[in-house]
C-alpha cells in the first residue's frame, strides 16, 4: 500500500491519504479529501496525480503561476517513486510505502 502524505509550513497542516491505482486525482487548495487550504502558492487546482502500480505520475495543469518543484528543478511533468518527494509552494508531497507490522 502506497500513501501520499502533504506537508505544510505548520505541523496541523497535513494529511496523509492512500493512492488508488489507476485513478486521477486533482491536488489543489479547493476540493475535499486532497485540498491543501493552507497554502496559497498552490491553484485551486494545481496537479493532476496518478499512481500506476510503482510510480507517481504528476503533471502540473495550465494556468498555474506557481512552480513544482521535483529534485530541486523546476518540472511541469515527472513520475515520483516511493520516498521521493515535490514541492509547491511550503507544502511538500511525499510518497510512502512504509509497512507497519503489528504483533499479537
């Protein structure tokens, strides 16, 4: 199990939340379960997202003003694999496929 988990400049700004395979998902200030209200350097919507088994594809959509930034340069189009991460604005998204393993 794959999650995405976002980051603000504020520790009660995040959230973390499953990838479903084969699904687009928009990531932007305005939505319900994916919004970063916080931070006002990303769109309303900002990304699209897809998670295709092994890779996080993003792309950033037309008429954001604002960069994203994956490994440090400025991209608009990127695939992200787990433990990597990208930034927009002071929110960082993160993806993770940490295992927690539960003894009875």
């Amino acid at each position: 199990m794959v999650d995405l988990i976002a980051q603000g400049a504020e520790p009660q700004n995040r959230w973390r939340h499953r990838l479903p395979t084969g699904c687009k998902i928009l990531l932007g200030r305005k939505g319900k379960q994916w919004a970063t209200p916080w931070d006002p350097h990303v769109s309303s919507e900002h990304v699209e997202i897809y998670w295709n088994q092994d890779r996080l594809q993003v792309c950033q959509l037309a008429g954001t003003s604002n960069p994203v930034f994956y490994r440090g340069r400025k991209e608009r189009q990127f695939e992200v694999a787990a433990g990597e991460h990208f930034v927009i604005g002071s929110t960082s998204f993160a993806v993770s496929d940490e295992q927690i393993e539960l003894s009875i």
